[in-house]
C-alpha cells in the first residue's frame, strides 16, 4: 500500500457519519475514531476487522465506503476501486450519489478512464454544476491538457530522497546553493508514529549543493529543535532576502480529542546560523491551516485551509496585512476560477504575479498536477493551465519552485521510478530545436513530386533541401529558430511555386508540419474571377481589383512566369467596336498588375473582342441556365436558348478576363 506524508497536510475536515453505539461493534467505533483523527493506516485495519464482524448489510455497505475512503487517502487506488465497485453492484450509490465521485476519482486515478467517464456523467447528471464536469470533459477529449508545454528535462534528486518521503523543497538562499525540504526519514526529532502515515512525524531538513551537482547529505535545518519539534513540521518557504523562515505545524490542540491534529503557518527569523523562537503567522481555530505562499513584499499570504466555507475539499485562501511586522487579517477564498470541489494545495508565487498550485479538481492527468493562474490587473485571476508533461503525470504532482529568473527548479511527485513514497525532483528547460518537415505533392493527383526544391528565408538566411521519391523533405534539426518569421517556398518545373509564412513562438510544439500541393504549370487560358466593366467602360473598378489579388501572388511567387492577359467580349456589337474596347480592358487589368509590383516586362494585354467564344470545359450551372461540358458558346448555341434571359447568361460568361503563361523559365 503506497501512502504519502504530505498527505497529512492536506488539511482536510471530514464529516464523519457516526451511527448509535448500539448499532456499531468494536472494530466499527474505533475505525471510524481512527478515521475521524486521520489515522487512516489503523482504520483500514480496523474497518477490514469490522467487515469480518458485521452481517447487516447497510453496515456493510457504510463501512466499505469508510475503508475506501482510508485506501483513498494513503493513495492505494487499487484497493480503493476494488471496495467501490463492490458499493457499485449493491447499489449502494443509488443512495449515496455523493459517492460517485470518489468512485469516479479512483477509477481516473488507478487509470482507467473508460470506467471514470462513465461514472462522472452518472455523478454530473445528479449535480451539472459540479466541478467535477472540467475532468470528465478532459477525459471524454482524450486528456484535454498540454503534452508539452516546455522541453523540460526532469531528474530524480537521488542524493536527497530515501525510502520515505521526501517533498515540498524551496531553495535556501538566493543563489540556489542549497534546498530546505519536508522529510520523515531517520533522524527527525519526533520519535512517535503518525497513524495516518505509519511513518515518523515529518521535519525539515537542508540540503546543500556540491559544486559538480547533486547535494550533500542533508541534515536537520536547526540544532535547537525551535523549528522541528516533536509535531509535524512541513512545506517550508523563505521571504524575499531568506531571513524570515515559515513553515506548517500540526501538534495536538489541547481542546481536541485525543488523536485529532491542529495545523497552522508559524514563521521564524534566523539569527546569525540560528534562529529565533517561531511566531504564530496564521491559524484558523476551527479548520487546518498551512502551504504558505508570500509575496516578495511579505504583505500577501496565500495558503491553503480546509474550511466548511470553501468550495469543497482543500480550497486556496487569500490573507493581507499593512506591514510586514502587523498581524494578517481575516482570510478570503481566492475564488471558484482556481477552487474546485477538489483539492487545492501548495501555492507558490513567481515574480509575484503568477501562481503555481497543486490541484486534483481541474482536468489533469490524474492525482495532482501542477497548475498556474495570472493575476490580473482588476484583482481577478486568469483560468487555471495544466503544466502539461513532463512535470505532471498521471500520479501526485505538486510543490514547484523556480530558480530566480530561471526556467529551472524543484517539485515532488510520488510517480513511478522514485526512491520512496514522495521523492524530490529537479527540472531544467531544454533547447528546443525546431524540427521543419513536410510533403509536396501535386494538386491534381495528389501524388508525392520528389526532387521539388522547398527553400526558407529571413534576411540573409536562407536554406534549401530536396524532397525524397515520395515527396517528402525535412530540414535538420535546430536549422530553423523560434520566434523567427520566415517565408517558406516550394517549388519545382512544370509546376507553380507556392509560399507560406511560418513563424514558430518559443515554448511551442518543435515539432512542425508543412506540407504545399503544387499546381502544373497550366497550358489552357486561366478564366479570372469574374470582373465587370460599366457599359462601353474598361475602367476597372475598385471592388473588382481584390479579384486580381491571386494573380499578384502567383507571379510574385513564380518570378520567371510571363503571362498573357486577354480580355473577351459578347458577340453585340461590330467587331471593331469589340477588339478596341476589350484590348482596353485587357490593358487596364495589366495596368493595375504593374502598380502592384509586378515588372511589365512580363506581361502582355491582348484583346480578343468577341472572336474566341468560351468553352465550357467542365458542367457548369449559372442561375437558371446548365451547360454541358464540351459547349461553346457561340452565337449558334446562344441562338438555339428559349429566352432573353438565358441569353443573357450565356453572353455574360462570355465577357471575360483570362490568362495564359506564355513561358515560366
């Protein structure tokens, strides 16, 4: 059974059912007074023992859902789903539909997603507005969180994990020599054992780096036992200049039951290499407190706390004071953008501005992940992001910190591959090397063109590969930079050269895709998108230059091409008449061309007037009028029309501008 020590500073107050004494044996009383202190390794033990006892079956029943709940809470997932599917088939949620989403929670948690989706949409159908409907989402779209959000190398702390836990680390000094974290392993100062954990009680220790990397053996982080006691202490944090130590405890508060836990934030100034006698920071009397977060002016504590006014579970807080030796005032949730009807834990703040916290209610890939929210400019904060891979996973993510100024730092997760329960790891943002590949490919066939030349530019910097036989070109890898704008090209003979522009930001996916479908260089007249004239005009309108637009592009791409420009008209007036005005015509469509940069010396006007009727090449349909493939319409076939109307279609198809390439080399 894997079970984590930080999960002892959750903080989360459980509403404990308690039927008549009568009606409970031994074992069940004392489970559920083990359950009630967090003692969940003793109540497993003892709820397993009330299970082989008790032949009622709503006991029965009550009693596998506390033992799963006990499994839930020391991570044993596995045996949590094999209690609950049990519940399942007795029916047992049709009465307690609040259970489907420890149900659901198990089932994504032990990784089976089919099985949670399910269950999470029987548990929304109950309560649409839970939370809860942000992890079935991501789960019904495949996991809808980053894959990637950086190249980020992650790296076991091997020198400072155990076999026991280890989490929670912030540096301990400016310069990052060193790291202070939470630990249960040999040598704490308490000597007796937490039946929630089965473990010692936990205190902080300090590890310092070794000049070639890794750190030295850590070692308690006082001699005077002022900050490490025989209590819990944990989740430590450092103010701006690393005077100031805070921390969590959690001793037993006199006026509680025997067992029952009292977690608050106290705080420690360090004199010369020791330090003072803690202060009291922040406590909630009758709820849990602790995960501190400050801002570098020490007048903002965000913290986590389990509270019957929060949003459910562990929910993020938000306290103020005037100065930094004043008293924090009343404490305010953060809200329900960052608060779910999960977990929200272990705050910690970049630069002041961004916030970084552990959360099991956002979708995620199961367990905790890490997250980061905004705060803005009206107060607010900006909708939670995952980190993505590979700083979560589908265990417990949770507690980062980041070097100053530096895509680099610590975080804790109980994933597969550690040395213990929660182990320490170290990440370092990698340089990302952009990956450019593709295919070509014709626009007719769609078949690969190999040899095509696809080319980039940027300035100066310009590079070119080949496609192989099937079409496809790569350039190496780190060639291209992120967060260069480029123009890319392909282009090969007998086919029109194209160009796309790509520019790639940093922090995105280096693994980019683009792919051109090449048109052959055409051997009949191109018919340009229509483009009308005012009667006996051959001013070319405004809103018909844009119809022009793709042309620009093809020659500006294709800087070899010449092309023809003709101009047609309708068969109405003399042939003259025709020629002159559509050779105007013609002319003012290269006219235009020309102010759009486009060298004259390249293109020629030519008027056809009404000689050179339209072939239909493919079946066409203009309002009424359909026109087989193969027709011409010449004044025999307009001629054989049933009306003025119809004629009057086909005598407007035959008003056109077209293009043809006379050479492309």
């Amino acid at each position: 059974m894997k079970i984590n020590l930080r999960t002892l500073f959750v903080f989360l107050l459980l509403l404990v059912i308690i039927l008549p004494a009568g009606a409970q044996n031994k074992y069940t009383r004392q489970g559920d007074e083990a359950f009630n202190h967090h003692q969940y390794v003793s109540a497993i033990s003892l709820y397993k023992k009330a299970l082989g006892e008790t032949k009622n079956p709503a006991d029965r029943e009550r009693i596998s859902f506390k033992l799963a709940e006990s499994y839930m809470k020391t991570s044993d997932y596995k045996n949590a789903v094999q209690q609950l599917k049990k519940l399942d088939k007795s029916l047992y949620f049709a009465n307690n539909p609040s259970g489907n989403l420890l149900y659901a929670n198990a089932l994504q948690y032990s990784g089976n997603d089919t099985a949670a989706i399910r269950i999470y949409n029987r548990y929304l159908a109950l309560k649409p507005g839970d939370s809860a409907v942000m992890k079935r989402k991501a789960l019904i779209s495949g996991k809808a969180v980053p894959a990637k959000m950086m190249n980020y190398k992650v790296v076991n702390e091997t020198s400072v994990n155990t076999s026991k836990d280890e989490f929670s680390p912030v540096l301990a000094s400016a310069d990052g020599s060193g790291i202070v974290f939470t630990s249960n392993r040999k040598g704490v100062t308490g000597k007796g054992t937490d039946q929630w954990t089965a473990s010692p009680f936990s205190d902080l220790f300090i590890a310092r780096a070794k000049p070639a990397g890794g750190f030295m053996v850590p070692e308690l982080i006082d001699k005077l036992k002022k900050i490490n006691t025989e209590a819990h202490e944990g989740t430590p944090l450092y103010n701006h200049d690393y005077t100031q130590l805070y921390c969590t405890r959690c001793e037993q508060k006199p006026e509680r039951k025997t067992g029952s836990l009292w977690c608050y934030i106290i705080g420690a100034e360090k004199i010369g290499e020791e330090w003072a006698d803690p202060q009291l920071v922040y406590a909630d009397p009758e709820g849990n407190t602790g995960h501190p977060a400050l801002t570098s002016d020490g007048l903002t504590l965000v913290f986590s706390a389990s509270n019957a006014n929060g949003a459910g579970g562990k929910d993020l807080w938000v306290t103020t004071r005037e100065a930094v030796n004043k008293p924090f005032g009343p404490a305010v949730n953060v809200g329900s953008v960052i608060n779910t009807s999960g977990d929200e834990m272990f705050p910690y703040f970049r630069n002041d501005s961004v916030l970084y916290f552990a959360s099991d209610g956002h979708a995620g890939y199961g367990g905790l992940d890490v997250f980061f929210t905004r705060r803005l400019s009206n107060g607010r904060w900006s909708s939670p992001a995952n980190l993505g891979s590979p700083l979560n996973s589908g265990a417990d993510d949770f507690a980062i910190v980041f070097k100053p100024g530096m895509e680099e730092g610590y975080f804790s997760s109980n994933r597969s591959g550690g040395k213990g329960g929660d182990d320490i790891y170290s990440f370092k943002a990698e340089e990302q090397r952009l990956q450019l590949s593709g295919k070509i490919t014709d626009a007719l066939t769609g078949a690969g063109i190999a040899g095509a030349a696809v080319s980039f530019s940027a300035g100066s910097d310009t590079g070119e590969v080949l496609t192989d036989n099937a079409g496809n070109y790569r350039f190496p890898e780190g060639r291209l930079a992120f967060g260069v704008p480029y123009t890319l090209s392909a282009a090969k003979q007998e086919y029109l050269t194209q160009t796309q522009a790509l520019l790639v930001s940093t922090g995105s996916n280096p693994a980019v895709e683009r792919s051109f479908a090449l048109s052959p260089v055409p051997e009949k007249p191109v018919v340009l998108p229509e483009i009308l004239y005012d009667l006996d005009s051959y001013v070319l309108l405004p809103r018909y230059q844009d119809s022009l637009i793709p042309l620009v592009k093809l020659l500006k791409e294709n800087p070899l091409i010449r092309i023809e420009l003709s101009s047609h008209t309708d068969s109405r007036a003399d042939d003259r008449y025709n020629d002159d005005l559509s050779q105007k015509r013609a002319q003012a469509v290269v006219d235009y061309l020309i102010s759009s940069g486009i060298n004259a010396d390249r293109l020629k006007a030519k008027g056809y007037g009404e000689s050179r009727p339209r072939l239909i090449e493919n079946a066409l349909t203009r309002g009424e009028l359909s026109i087989p493939a193969g027709t011409r319409l010449d004044e025999e076939f307009i001629s054989t029309l049933p009306d003025d109307r119809l004629k009057e279609i086909a005598h407007q198809l035959n008003r056109r501008t077209e293009f043809i390439i006379l050479s492309d080399h």
